[in-house]
C-alpha cells in the first residue's frame, strides 16, 4: 500500500508488471528506503511538506517507510515514480 498525504492506493508489481515505479523498487530489492535521489535534480526551498507511506512485501521480506519531504519536488527527486499515484 502507498499513501501520499491523504491519498492510498496499491501498488502490484508482479513478475509481468513493469510499471516506471515497480522497475524503480526492483532496482531498490522493493526497499524505498534505498531509492537515490536523481542526479542534476534541482527543487525550490518552498516549504510545502509531503509526507508518504509505503507498506508491503517484496521477495518475501516486509518493507515499512515513512518518511515527509519538504515539497513534492524533493519527493519526485528523491523516490522516482514510486509516490506518484
């Protein structure tokens, strides 16, 4: 399950799902934790804060994140496609 601010939804990445964000998590072993943030991103010091929750499992090990960004820019900069719902 993803959450981003008030908004849930699920995420399925089955072997023949390769959706932009299931082949982000693949890269991660399904940790968000691991993502890296895109290089030559630049985002504006606005203070808007996102906070985010993914909670599910991948290859058989549970996987918790919880993490608030500062604005939906250094959200997409630094999880990908993952939070996009």
């Amino acid at each position: 399950m993803i959450t981003v601010g008030d908004k849930t939804g699920v995420l399925s990445c089955s072997r023949r799902a390769r959706t932009p964000a299931c082949t982000a998590l693949e890269r991660v072993g399904g940790d968000p934790s691991r993502l890296s943030r895109a290089a030559g991103t630049a985002c504006t010091m606005e203070y808007n804060p996102v906070h985010v929750k993914a909670m599910g499992i991948w290859d058989g090990k549970r996987h918790d994140y919880d993490q608030t960004f500062s604005n939906g820019c250094e959200l997409s900069a630094s999880t990908g496609p993952v939070f996009r719902l």
